[in-house]
C-alpha cells in the first residue's frame, strides 16, 4: 500500500522502517530514496518475502518484488525522488550542500512524512551515508523517539531496508526509461546507457549532447566531475551587465565566476532578480519587445 493511502489498523501499533537509495553515482538521472515500513510483528513474514539488495537482483526480479509489495496490505512504501536539477543547484549554489547533507535530509524526510501520517514508527533501519555512528546520533537527535539502526550494506542485512532498496531502485529505473527529454535540438536520443560515469555508452551520449552554449540537457547532474572533461568545449557566457560590473568585482567574485564558467555559466556578483528589476542586463531580444521576468502569476 501507498504511504499516502488510508491509515491501516496495523500503523497504531510500533513500527518498524528501512530506508535506501538508488542512483547516488550516476551522472544522469535523480536520486531516488525509497522507504518500506510495517508493523514490528510483521519483521519474520517479511523475511520470507526475498526481498535482497536490490543491485543483485535482475530488473525483471525487481519489478515483480515491487509489485508484490504494493499489493501487500500489512507494507506501506514511499519515495523522494531527487531531481538532477535540484541535486546540482544545491551542490554548486553560494553556501553549498553536499550530495551527504541532500541524501540526510532525503532520508530525514521520509522519517517525518510516514510519521506525520500518525504512523507509529519505533525502529528505523539506514543504509549509512558517511560515518555510521554520526548519521545515527544525527537522526536520534531529530527523532528521539526513534530507535536509530545505521549500518553499511544495510540493504544486505535487514529485509526491510532491502524492501526500501527495491522500491527506489525500481522508480529510479521506470524514471530513467520514462524520461522526456526538454531539450529540441536536431539529433538527441535516448541510448545514454546506465547513466554511470565509467559506461562507455554514457560517456559517448554525454560528448553528443554538450552544447558550447547552453551545457547539458537537464537528465544531466553539471554538478558532477565527469562534465568538468567538456567544459573546455564551452564557451564564456557573459551578461550584458558584466561589462558595467567587472570593474567593480571582489577577486572572491572573480573566482567563483571562473567556477561557474567551468559548467558553462558566468554569474555576476548582483543576483538575477535585482538584475531584472534594474533592467540592467536584460537581452536586447526582451528590452525590444519588452517582456519581463514574471515571479509570480
């Protein structure tokens, strides 16, 4: 059943979770974080279930497991799907966050959705991120009510994070075959292989849709190291507010444009909104016909 569905008879009584992810290393793609929980009673049935890591399992055992468990009313089930987009904003943005604070806070709240729904959880189980013993302090210290289990290879240990593992595993997989691709340009396909930086297959897709302008389409994380190969195929993208600027900027301004230049962006020290209000900076295509930047509908 859905987290989302009604509240079960089982949920009142204490409650076990996992919790896992898929699709932390690939370059193309979210991350999805995915979350199984039942009641504690439930723990030795679930067992029976075969549910494993899901990176042992084949896609077509995958998918039956993720069927089954849907259909299972004693399970409830949720995701956070984390789009690349947002995974590179967050990593490359003035105060950053790293991809081990996102997956946290991913993690943080599915924890806090399945309990807002009045769901009685009393033992949670993590696949770890970083240092074990920290991430539980740090999710005891939110959730003191919670018995934290943070462990490597959880995913391989408890049957309900292998259950989590399954179900972001497979709507990572269904995201990636259902992808649209935004972007119009002559020529795009869809053969990016795993979405892995070391398959040759991504590597060949991701050096036939660089564009010198514009970057990557938006299936891509920018933020990765693996596009830092390309930038040198890029060009300087300047506003027209960057010559009135530059006379002004600090050399912290100047080296974090320099970054940014890198993946394909120059940013000048004045935020975007406050260059818009001012005019300043606007495309001569826009001031012409004068259209502005709406914030709000």
């Amino acid at each position: 059943m859905r987290s989302e569905a009604a509240l079960p008879k089982w949920a009142s009584k204490p409650c076990m979770m996992g919790i896992d992810e898929a699709g932390r290393g690939p370059v193309l793609g979210p991350m999805v974080y995915g979350c199984v929980y039942c009641a504690c009673s439930y723990q030795k049935a679930l067992s029976t279930l075969n549910f494993a890591d899901s990176k042992t399992l084949k896609e077509e055992k995958r998918e039956e497991l993720f069927e089954n468990l849907k259909t299972d009313e004693s399970i409830g089930w949720a995701v956070d799907v984390i789009d690349p987009r947002e995974l590179s904003s967050k990593m490359l943005k003035k105060h950053k966050i790293n991809l081990n604070e996102i997956s946290h806070d991913s993690a943080i709240g599915l924890v806090s959705r399945v309990l807002n729904l009045g769901v009685l959880l009393t033992e949670v189980y993590v696949d770890t991120v970083g240092d074990a013993e920290k991430y539980r302090i740090k999710l005891s210290e939110r959730f003191p009510s919670i018995k934290f289990v943070v462990a490597k290879k959880a995913d391989s240990i408890y049957p309900v994070v292998s259950g989590a593992s399954i179900v972001a595993k497979v709507t990572r997989d269904r995201a990636l075959r259902d992808w649209v691709l935004d972007e119009t340009a002559e020529n795009m396909h869809r053969n990016f292989g795993s979405g892995y930086p070391g398959d040759p297959e991504t590597k060949s897709w991701l050096d036939d849709h660089k564009h010198s302008v514009f970057g990557f389409p938006t299936l891509v994380r920018f933020s990765w190291g693996t596009c830092t190969s390309y930038s040198k195929h890029l060009v300087e993208v300047l506003w027209e507010s960057d010559a009135a600027d530059e006379d002004g900027l600090s050399e912290r301004t100047r080296k974090r444009q320099l970054k940014l230049t890198n993946v394909g962006f120059t940013a000048s020290k004045r935020k975007s909104e406050e260059i818009e209000s001012s005019g300043k900076g606007r495309c001569k295509f826009f001031q012409a016909r004068k259209l502005e930047l709406l914030s709000e509908f």
